[in-house]
C-alpha cells in the first residue's frame, strides 16, 4: 500500500478483508473482493465492493433445502472466525423464515487438535439433529469428513450439507484422493451459479496454460471466474474514468500522531478514488461469471446457487436456488429471468438425492439422543367420565380411550420411545387442563428434554401442596384451542368436539290445539293478512271488467274474503279476466302450495312422532336468559362463555361428575340447580348413555378437537399426527371410540330428540316478499293504466272524478255492441243499472274511438 494505488482486487479471506477494507476506506481506493462475509457491506465500508457471492443467499438456499426435505432442527458446525461466525449467524436468520432452527451449533479454532475435533464429532453425533450443516475451510473441512467417516457419521440417517468450500476445492482439483471422496460420499454442497454460456471457452484457455506451465492439476474453480471478471469490472471503470475527464493523482494527508512504527506518511490517499468508485458501480456487462451488475447496496444482481450431490468420482446437480424466486428448481435460473417471479411453493422440485450410506431414501433427519431418557408424559387424573383417560387402581398404570390412541400411535412410529406416563391430579376432581398445558415448555430443542441438567420444571396443586415434576408432554382430552396453539405444538385431532347444551326435556303432549303448534303466531297473523292483501288486489284488478267481482258493498267484501281464503284449497269460483290479476293469482297460488306443504309436514309429525320438548332452543337462549348454567370442572367451557359469549361468570356453576349434572338438571335453576350445562360432546354422549330425560338442545356451537400437546417444533407431534391419520384411515381409531365411548339405550332414545321448534316467519319471508313485490307492481301498472286512461277521455280532471271512473265498470267496446244486438246472440244484454254514474250524468254525445257509448242509442 506505500505504492500509488488505486483499486485493489482480493482478497477471498473475509477475515483479511475486514482488515483492508479499513485502509482501502482511508486512502479511498475500491477494493474488489470476493470475500462472502455477509457483515461486509458498503454501508460501513465505502469502497468495498463485492465482486463474488454473499453468505446471506447461500445459507438463504441452504435453509431453503432443509425446509423443502422437511426438517426442522440442524446441528452447524463452524470454523470459529469472521467468516465462520458471521455465517452461521445469517444460516439462524434464514432458518428461522422457515420455522427451522439451529438445535445445536458448535465452533473450532483453524488450529484445532485432532483430539479436539473427534470430540466435537461425538458431542454432535450425541445430539438429536442428524442434519449438519459444515462451514468452513477446506483443509479443516475435509479433515472433519474424514473423521467423521471413521466414527460411521456418514451412514444411514445423517445429512451433511457443506458450504461452497467443498464445491470450490473439487472443482480445483481434476483428481481427488480416493480416501477423500469416500468420505464424502452422499454429501449435499451448493456452488455459486456460473451461465455454461463464456465458462467452457475461459476453461479451455486456462486448460492449454496450465499445461504449459506444468499446472494441469490445477482448474478454474467459481472464485476463478469472479476475479476474471473482477479485473475486466476495473478495466472498464478505468476507460469510462478516463473517458470523463479522470486522472490519476495522490495526496499524502495521512500522519502517525501516536509516534509509532506504521509510517503512514509513506501511504498515499487517491484523489479521484471517489469517481472510480462511481464509474465501478456502474460497469453492466456480461462476464464469464454471468451478468456483471451490481444492485443498490453493492451485490451482483441476481444471486443463484447450484445444489450438488457428491456421487462416486464426481459431483451431481440436483438443481438450482435463485434469489430472483427464492426457490428450488431444477430448471437454470438463466430461463426463470425472462418471465415473472414464481413464488409458489408447489412448483419447488429437485432430483433425486443419493444420500449418505447409498441410499435414496430422505432421512428423517433426527433421532433420540443416545443420552436420552423417558418421556415423561403428562397425563391428566380424572374424576369423572373415567373412560376417557383414568388411573387403573389395581396397577397403577394409565388406562382410557386416550391412552389407546397414543399408544397405537406410537407403534407405528418407525423408531422406539422411551416414556413413562406422570399422573397430573390427586384423582379426587377434574385438574385444570390450562395449567397442565402451560407446564410444557416452548422453542426448547429436544436434546434438553432429555439431557440430566435441563428439566422443564412444573407445579401442581395436590391437596394443597406443591408438588414438583416434570413433564415432557401431556396426553388426553386436551381441547385444542386458539390460545394454546399460540404456545404449544398439537397433534393432528384424534377426535372431533364441539361445545353441546344439555338441557332436560319432557315428553311433548299433544293438545286439542295442536293444529296451531305447526305455525308460530307471527306466521298465523302474517299468513292471514296476506290473503286479504291478495283479496283486496284482486278485486282492485279486477272489479272493472269482471262482474263477479262487482255488486254491492256488501257483496263485494264478502267476494273479497271468499276468493281470498278460497285459494288455500284452490276452490275459488270466481274467474280472473285481466292479465295482471292472473299474474298475481299465480304467484299466490305458489306460495299457498308451499304454506299447505309445510303445515302438512308439521302437522303430521307433531300428531305421529313422539317428541321431547325443552324451553332452551340453543345458545342464543342462554345468552338472553339470567338463569345459572353448569360446566364441568376443568374446562376450558368456563372462560369460553366468559370471554367469547360474555357470559358472567356469576352465573356458572362447576359441576365435578355425571351425578351432579343429573341432580343439577332435575331440581332447577329454582331450587338451586341449573337451567342447562355446556360441555364438550364426547362427555355429553357418555352421560347420555346413562341419564335419560335429558338431551341436547340444539346443535354444536363450537367446531374443535383433541390433540396431544408437545414443545413448539417437537418432530414427534410430527410423527404422531401422521400416525394418527393412518389410524384413522385403517379404521383402528374407530375401533378404540367404539370401545371405550360406545353409547347405551338411553343415549339411544335421547337422540331421538325431535327440535320441536315450530315454522316461523323467517323460513316464508322469501316468498311472502315475492308477492308482495308482485302485488305493489301490479297495482301501480293498473293505476298508471287507468290514469292514462282517464286523462284521454276526459276533459274535467278532479280526484273525485278520477276514482269514480277507476270504480266503474269497463264500457263494452263496439264490436261486442254489435254482438249484442245481433238476432239469436246468446250474450245477454247488459242492463242499464250496470252503467258507471259516470256515464249516467254525462250527456250525451257522439261515440268516440267506441270508448263511450251514446246512452240515447
């Protein structure tokens, strides 16, 4: 650096370049590195530009990897500098996008003993995770592998992933010890993306000198190809420098104050280093590495990986990871950047993996710890309904409806567990399934479940004392809620709930008026003005031009009622001639049909099926009344109705066994019991397969399920609720229920229960709208045609005029005049007291249009 300088290329040590980029910054000369520390940036240095990949997009594709073969916890082993440090920690952030983690992670010094790394691998073969994730160096790296492959680490069920020094070093090297490869055998690795489009002719180039120079060992690896097209970016820069008026010259304002040795005197800062910088930013060209082009914050634009898998003498692609969609593929990035983005997960695809021990078979990616002990699981003491889940007093052991399902599921679990079963309760009432939830600890690896000196540390209440345990798990009718998920890893449900009324009813007796029952009282009113609506409609439509709506007041009123309720059987007598009458009669006709249809149904099961009847038709009761409502002690039923219905909590009433709910059932909120209970539907059936004279009122009103509750990320709730599909898909799940929750005859006749509910208003608002819509436009087209028609035959316009021309009769038009008085015409003469009073006292004058007849003639 005492030289004149005015950009440097290099160096790849990320440790090195923190150090030169402080002086590239102070004597303003662009420093072109290929370092891939993702903590170098330009933000804090300047005139640091990267010319190669960044770690943020490698370990962004690794994490990418190891979510897309379904892992969730991975062991990082790291050389323990810059580079391996800063690394590791981008590889937490991008794992952690993905719901993945580092359970595990572990660094060496570059100067590590054999000892020390033959610990280190025993401590991770130890642990749970069997992904690990290698970022180093290559001479630390490939020493690790081969220790690795002694301790049989590179058989069935591990997964190695390393970064792109181990690509880097077998594209180097066109021959590679066979002991070497061995021991790599199976490993995933990721290598900086190069277009095959200028690559091939660089790599021959290089080819025919190396030969010349006795270096044909040697190959152009990808950090080869960044510095050809780092120093062709300053080779440009330079011409575009010099184009715009740059020119090269240096000062020398650098002095050691301090009276030390470093002589910065003899350093010179660059002028223009500023515009060279500028220029360098700019340079867009097409290099042997791909598109030379740097983004906003100073990357190369368009950041892609190759995933490779090393089989046999050579290395396999299995496909690509761009940034620019920010998943695997295994088609070239080079054809994704001509169309948009896809960001879909289902598109993601990779070749088929030759993994560690030669098999094809994705691991599973854990195991249990070799330091494992049992699973102690959780188990909730009941009370009441002991089917469910209980302690077997003659053994001791655990027995129930849930602890069948958990243990089959278990067995079909590719791999043994440990576990013992921990009662939580003394047995003496239902324990509070919140608290034994809330005593399993989250985003806690596994390894700790199981390792002497980490314990997740619980308290319970039994008989007033606290009681210390541990817990790794927690089994039985756990609810699955929203609160608790937040938490808590579930299983997939091994049953549906739902939160059910009981409430107790009695046998509906049958009335002399129980030809009422089928319709409420608002339909019975609104029924009945309806056919006088239709009536009176009618008649308005009709009584002009038809006579058998016409006659007296009397007359007419007494057709308008006789018409109207003579349409519910369809035996009106009278005829409708004008086309909107017929319009609405037909519409009417439609609703009647299924008004009768209805009523009919109703009827006839009100008279035939034996019903059960109860004042509480679902929650909305409930909610509306003030009277006190059981639940079951434990239940998250209680802070449900409290918080979701606001319900007050005055009004509950914990109920602890089947026989206090009868007991609270029979004698009544009135006497100190309750007007109906709120629990979950498996309990509900087996009370009712006991208790008769009490049935569900309604239908459930929550929509839930109960799982086994585990750790936040535990692969074991994974496993189980695989397991728990495939037992019930077998039909081993219905199997237990029937054992363990089969219903008895009394549960049989309770859920014959008939919801007595009768036909109501809101079931016919839909075809009372209808008509009524229909008889509004009929009228007001009638009305407009009688308004037109008024105002072209008379020449006197009052309102009094104009309803009684609405009210008279329609005069006959000439031709059926002229069929009137024909010989032997059998119409009969209209006599003159059918006349309008209109036509009455108008004189007489000439017909016009034959609308009006000449009364004289």
């Amino acid at each position: 650096m005492e030289t004149d300088v005015i950009a440097i290329v290099g160096p790849q040590c990320s440790t090195i370049s923190h150090i030169i980029s402080y002086v590239a910054n102070e004597l303003r000369v662009p420093l072109m590195s290929f370092a891939s520390d993702a903590t170098l940036s330009s933000i804090q240095f300047p005139f640091f530009v990267r010319t190669g990949p960044n770690d943020l997009y490698q370990m962004a594709a690794v994490a990418e990897v190891v979510d897309y073969n379904h892992w969730k916890i991975v062991t990082a082993i790291y050389i323990d500098n810059v580079y391996g440090r800063n690394g590791i920690a981008a590889l937490d952030d991008a794992l952690a996008l993905k719901r993945c983690k580092i359970s595990y992670k572990i660094g060496f010094p570059s100067n590590a003993k054999r000892s020390d790394l033959i610990n280190l691998l025993v401590s991770v073969s130890s642990m749970e995770s069997r992904v690990i994730i290698l970022h180093t160096g290559t001479e630390p790296g490939l020493k690790l592998f081969s220790m690795a492959h002694q301790l049989n680490m590179m058989g069935n069920g591990y997964v190695w992933i390393a970064t792109d020094w181990l690509s880097a070093y077998l594209d180097a090297n066109s021959s590679v010890p066979a002991e070497t490869i061995s021991g790599l055998q199976g490993v995933l690795t990721l290598r900086p993306h190069i277009p095959n489009s200028k690559m091939n002719n660089l790599v021959s180039k290089w080819s025919t000198q190396s030969k010349k120079y006795n270096y044909s060992d040697l190959r152009v690896n990808t950090y080869g190809f960044y510095v050809y097209d780092s120093v062709w970016a300053v080779a440009r820069a330079l011409d575009a420098f010099f184009d715009d008026g740059g020119r090269i010259s240096f000062s020398n304002d650098l002095h050691d104050e301090t009276g030390g040795t470093l002589h910065l005197e003899a350093m010179s800062i660059f002028d223009m280093g500023n515009k060279l910088l500028e220029k360098i930013r700019k340079v867009n060209f097409s290099g042997v590495s791909g598109q030379v082009q740097f983004d906003p914050v100073g990357n190369l634009i368009h950041p892609a990986y190759d995933i490779i898998n090393v089989i046999g003498n050579g290395m396999r692609t299995i496909g690509f990871w761009s940034n620019y969609s920010g998943l695997l593929s295994t088609v070239s990035p080079e054809a994704l950047y001509s169309k948009p983005p896809n960001t879909s997960l289902v598109d993601q695809h990779l070749y088929d993996v030759i993994w560690p021990g030669e098999t094809a078979q994705r691991p599973r990616g854990w195991v249990f710890p070799s330091n494992a002990k049992q699973l102690k699981i959780g188990v909730p003491n009941r009370f009441s309904f002991k089917e469910i889940v209980t302690v077997d007093n003659a053994t001791g052991s655990m027995k129930g409806y849930c602890i069948d399902v958990f243990t089959q599921a278990l067995a079909l679990l590719p791999y043994p567990v440990s576990y013992k079963f921990v009662p939580f309760g003394n047995g003496t009432e239902n324990p509070n399934y919140d608290k034994l939830v809330q005593m399993i600890e989250s985003n806690v690896s596994m390894e700790c479940l199981f390792s002497s000196s980490n314990h997740f540390i619980i308290y319970h209440a039994d008989q007033g004392h606290l009681v210390l345990q541990e817990f790794d798990a927690a089994i039985g009718d756990i609810a699955i809620t929203m609160r608790r998920t937040v938490t808590f890893d579930f299983t997939q449900p091994f049953i549906e709930t739902g939160l059910v009324i009981l409430a107790p009813v009695k046998e509906h007796i049958t009335s002399s008026w129980a030809f009422l029952q089928p319709f409420s009282l608002e339909m019975w009113c609104v029924t009945g003005l309806f056919f006088l609506i239709v009536g009176v409609v009618i008649w308005v439509l009709e009584h002009r031009i038809n006579d058998d709506f016409r006659g007296s007041v009397c007359q007419q009123i007494i057709t308008i009622f006789s018409f109207s309720f003579s349409t519910l059987f369809f035996a009106h007598r009278e005829n409708t001639m004008s086309a909107l009458g017929r319009g609405v009669l037909i519409i009417w006709l439609f609703v009647v049909l299924i008004i009768v249809s209805s009523y009919t149904a109703s009827l006839t099961s009100i008279l035939t099926v034996q019903q059960l009847d109860t004042s509480i038709k679902g929650i909305d009761d409930l909610k509306n009344s003030d009277g006190p409502i059981g639940f079951q002690v434990g239940s998250f039923a209680q802070d449900y109705m409290v918080k979701e219905l606001n319900i007050s909590r005055s009004r509950l009433r914990a109920l602890g066994s089947p026989q206090e709910y009868a007991d609270a059932l029979k004698i009544g909120p009135k006497e100190g019991g309750v007007m109906a209970i709120v629990d979950e539907r498996p309990y509900v059936e087996l009370f009712l397969s006991t208790y008769c004279k009490i049935a569900v009122a309604g239908t459930d009103f929550t929509s839930r399920g109960w799982g086994f509750a585990f750790p936040r990320d535990s692969p074991l709730q994974v496993d189980l609720s695989t397991a728990i599909l495939s037992l019930s898909e077998n039909g081993e799940l219905q199997r237990i229920h029937a054992k363990w929750l089969n219903t008895g005859e009394c549960a049989t006749e309770n859920s014959e229960f008939v919801d007595s509910n009768q036909l109501r208003l809101e079931s016919f608002l839909g075809l009372f709208l209808i008509c009524g819509v229909a008889c509004v436009l009929a009228l007001l087209l009638y009305f407009g045609i009688m308004l037109c028609k008024y105002l072209r035959h008379e020449p006197r316009k009052s309102l009094r005029r104009f309803i009684s021309f609405v009210h008279g009769k329609e005069p006959l038009k000439n031709k059926e005049r002229r069929s009137m008085s024909l010989p032997g015409s059998s119409t009969p003469t209209t006599p003159m007291s059918s006349l309008s009073s209109l036509d009455m006292e108008r004189p007489a004058r000439p017909v016009r249009n034959g609308s009006v007849i000449d009364m004289e003639s």
